[in-house]
C-alpha cells in the first residue's frame, strides 16, 4: 500500500518536516513575483558560468610559462603622439556603469506608471548597450588584425588569446541578448502591455542588466587590470 | 512596497550609487595608471574596489538589500561556493607551471 504525501511527510524527523514544510504545500518560499524568483535562478546558474570562466583563466595564466601580455599595452590606443593605456577599455565601463545608472531609473519611472519616461529611459539603455557592444567589436577587429588568436599571439603567452575571446565574447554575447531583451521591454511599455499587470518585468530586465554590469566589473578588474 | 513586490526608492539612492560607481571605476583604473607598487598593492586595491562596485550594484541596483532574507540568502551562499572552484583550480594552474618547467624548461 503507497502511503499518501501526508503520512510520509507526518514519518519524517522533525528538522526535515519543518523544512519540507517550509518549501512545500503551496507556500512561496520568496514571497516575491515567480518571474523575478526565476530571474534569480538564471542569474545565479550565469554567475557559475562565469565564475567558471574566470577560475579558468586564472587557471591559464598561472600555469603559462610564456609572458603573459600586459593588457595595459595590448589594449592602448594611439592618440595623436601619446599612447593612452586601456583608453577604450575605460571608456566601455563608463558606457556600461552609465547604462545601469539608466537602467535602474527607468525601473523607477516603471513602477510610478510614467510610461514615457520610462520606455525613455528604456531605450537610453538599450542605446548605451549597443555602444558598448560596438566598441567590443572594434576592439576584437583591432587585435585580429595584429594577429591576436584564440591560440596563439605576438606578444606572448598562447592562452591569453583563448581567455580574452571566450570571456570577453560570451559577455558582449550577453550585452547583445540584452539590448535585444530591453528593446521588447521598452515597446511593451510604450504599449501599455504593463498597465494591468503591474511593471515588475521591467524590474526583471534590470536584474539582467545589471548582472551584465557586475560580470563586467569582474572583467575589468581581473582581465584589463591585473 | 513589501504587499506588491515593488521597489520604490527616491531618484537621490540611483544617482548616488552611480556616482559612486563611476568614483571607484576611475580609481581603480588609475591604480593600473600610475603603476601602483608592489605589484600585490595594486592587486588588493583593484579586488577591493571591484568587491565595492559588485556590492554596490547588487545592493541598490538589484535591490538585494531591500529583498527578505530567505532569497538573499538563496543568492549569495551558492555564489560564494564560487571562490572555492577558484581556489582549487589556481592551485591547479601553478602545479601545471611547475610541471612545465619542470619538463620543457622554461
């Protein structure tokens, strides 16, 4: 004879009822919108790949006995007579901190119902986004052509080329998705597609967003700076 | 705000944290600038103001602080399980330097 859930549940020590209590019967565990909860759980499964990323270029660049290039010089750029150390590299975090600054703005103007602003701001976003996307690509054009590759380089070590175009490429991978994600958001809004059902996806897509921002800080930090 | 899952802050939290954002960007970029010496100096201050942006961001920007315990907890103790993958496999890459100077001499 099968037991019903019930008994099973009634059988189990008490430290693992409450806990199965807690996270079952048609309770919301994270009293928060399901859309915003799976937001989280995607972000969380993305921070591992990244995470993942990153411990295998640490991995890599420890374990190269080449020179590993210094990205104060790959990535400089010539102005005029003087040549400017990670000049772009700078300018994209500040494209993409700005970005998060509009983008937690037009969250703002979301959940106070003012939809132009908000689809504004929205698109600002987006705008930004595509900035940075397209200084991601001049910025691989520009190594490519100096003969930068996934294995090897003129400058040293091999695995410097793997780790830059694997990370770097799924992050502009990301920003891309992202401009595409926001743009939806911003017509939704400018349609009124929110007005019954409450702006909390715009507050969704600026998780996303911002989790690109942070994945960047660890980039920059890690990658260009160290 | 705690009924309808909203977050309501004044404009003021955004742009301060931006501000912010933008103050510890530049700093840390100026550590690499002006070549900040020993190399383990400069180290430590580009972690520690990138550690202060990713909280920043987080905090305020994904309005983790103002969400309850249960979910901030389910986000943050998984994350951190990330640093011990990055201790072992560091570990891991200055074991295969050894090894490669070891057997190609260099």
């Amino acid at each position: 004879m099968a037991q019903s859930l019930e008994e099973r549940v009634r059988a189990m020590p008490r430290w693992l009822r409450d806990l199965v209590a807690d996270w079952s019967s048609d309770q919301q565990t994270f009293k928060v919108n399901w859309g915003k909860a799976m937001m989280w759980f995607f972000i969380v499964s993305d921070m591992f790949v990244f995470g993942a990323f990153l411990s295998a270029y640490a991995a890599a660049r420890l374990g190269a006995t080449l020179p590993w290039p210094d990205p104060a010089k790959v990535f400089a750029l010539h102005i005029g007579e003087s040549e400017i150390p990670l000049l772009l590299i700078a300018i994209m975090t500040v494209v993409l901190i700005s970005s998060s600054g509009t983008m937690a703005i037009a969250v703002k103007y979301g959940y106070e119902r003012n939809r132009a602003k908000a689809a504004l701001f929205l698109a600002l976003t987006a705008l930004l986004g595509l900035t940075f996307v397209g200084m991601q690509a001049f910025e691989w054009t520009k190594l490519i052509r100096e003969g930068f590759r996934p294995w090897t380089n003129p400058l040293g070590a091999p695995q410097f080329g793997s780790s830059f175009f694997m990370i770097t490429g799924f992050h502009g991978l990301h920003v891309t998705a992202g401009v595409i994600y926001l743009i939806t958001i911003a017509s939704q809004v400018l349609r009124g597609a929110y007005e019954k059902i409450g702006y909390q996806r715009v507050e969704i897509a600026g998780l996303y967003w911002h989790f690109v921002d942070l994945v960047w800080v660890f980039i920059f930090a890690f990658f260009y700076l160290f | 705000m705690e009924h309808s899952g909203e977050q309501h802050h004044p404009i003021r939290v955004y742009l301060v944290v931006w501000g912010l954002l933008f103050l510890l960007s530049a700093m840390s970029y100026f550590v690499d600038y002006f070549e900040v010496r020993p190399k383990e100096l400069a180290w430590f201050l580009i972690t520690a103001f990138a550690l202060l942006k990713a909280g920043l961001i987080v905090s305020y920007f994904m309005h983790v602080r103002f969400e309850r315990l249960s979910l901030v907890y389910a986000i943050l103790l998984p994350t951190l399980l990330i640093l011990a993958l990055t201790a072992f496999v560091m570990a891991e890459g200055s074991y295969v330097f050894d090894v490669r100077a070891i057997f190609f001499g260099r």
